[in-house]
C-alpha cells in the first residue's frame, strides 16, 4: 500500500501527538502530570525537514505542557494543542499558509484523525493505528507510533524528493 503513493508533492507535514509522536502511553504521576515518551529518530528527522524547507505542524486533542516543549526543541512552531476541531485547526491553517491539500501529508492514528486525514494527497499511519485509519491510509509505516513511524514517513518523502 505505502509504495503505490505518490509523495514527491509533499511539501506539509502535519502529524497528531498521542500514539504518532509517542507510542499512546501515559505516565501518570501523583502531582497531575502526565508523561510521554518521544523517539529521539523521529526529532531528528523533524529537523532535517525543518531545514529542508518543509512545513512541520501538529494537531493534538490533548494540552500539556512538555509536549509543546518537546516540539519548541525540535523547532516547530506550527503548534496546536488542546484542539476540540481538528477539521477547523487544519482549514484556518490551510488559509493562513495558503496551502493546498496535494502538498499535504497527514499522519494520524485515531478516529479524531479521519476527517482531516481523507483530505491530504498523502494520509499516513503509523503501524498500529486503530483498524478505520489504516483502512483510509495509502501509506502505511512498517514502525508504530512513537517508535520511528513520523521518521519514515519522512525520510520516504524526502527521499522521493532527493532532500533526505
């Protein structure tokens, strides 16, 4: 399925947070917070593509405050937590930029993500995402989410590209 798509259009990486950037697991501690893990390979290639001139956002349900500084670290700035509507979040985004759907790549794991993902030339899951989202993928990561999936996605992209 991941090879049949065209990816040399890419030029938007959008990804969500929980189960994509991390694997889904929340530590919970005593004081409220709640703790996840990043890969550090997926950072590093948030990066690269920062550099490389791509657009890198996230859309994320949840709020908290490490997560935003995790991304702030990797130089994303295209951030948006807390969001209720991620249809909405990804419109005012698309007019903000001015930006077209065929230079998108959506990567989602869960039912929150369908909407905005069936929009994108490029809708992305990680390995393990819930069954109805890798229904609608046309790429598929080999890795799951929080374990190297955003960086394959990428590195794939840019390398059908020559930018990797």
């Amino acid at each position: 399925m991941s090879s049949m798509v065209d990816l040399t259009t890419i030029k938007v990486f959008i990804l969500d947070v929980d189960g994509v950037l991390t694997d889904g697991t929340l530590l919970a501690f005593n004081s409220g917070e709640q703790a996840r893990t990043f890969h550090i390979r997926d950072g590093y290639a948030i990066r690269h593509a920062l550099r490389q001139g791509y657009r890198v956002a996230v859309i994320s349900g949840r709020e908290e405050e490490g997560v935003r500084k995790r991304l702030e670290s990797l130089d994303v700035r295209d951030i948006y937590l807390g969001v209720d509507d991620k249809m909405k979040i990804f419109n005012n985004y698309l007019n903000t930029f001015h930006l077209e759907t065929a230079s998108i790549a959506y990567m989602g794991d869960d039912m929150p993500d369908l909407e905005v993902m069936r929009r994108c030339a490029v809708a992305a899951c990680p390995a393990d995402a819930a069954a109805d989202v890798r229904a609608i993928s046309n790429y598929v990561a080999q890795l799951p989410g929080g374990r190297g999936a955003v960086r394959e996605l990428m590195e794939a992209v840019m390398k059908a590209q020559g930018t990797w």
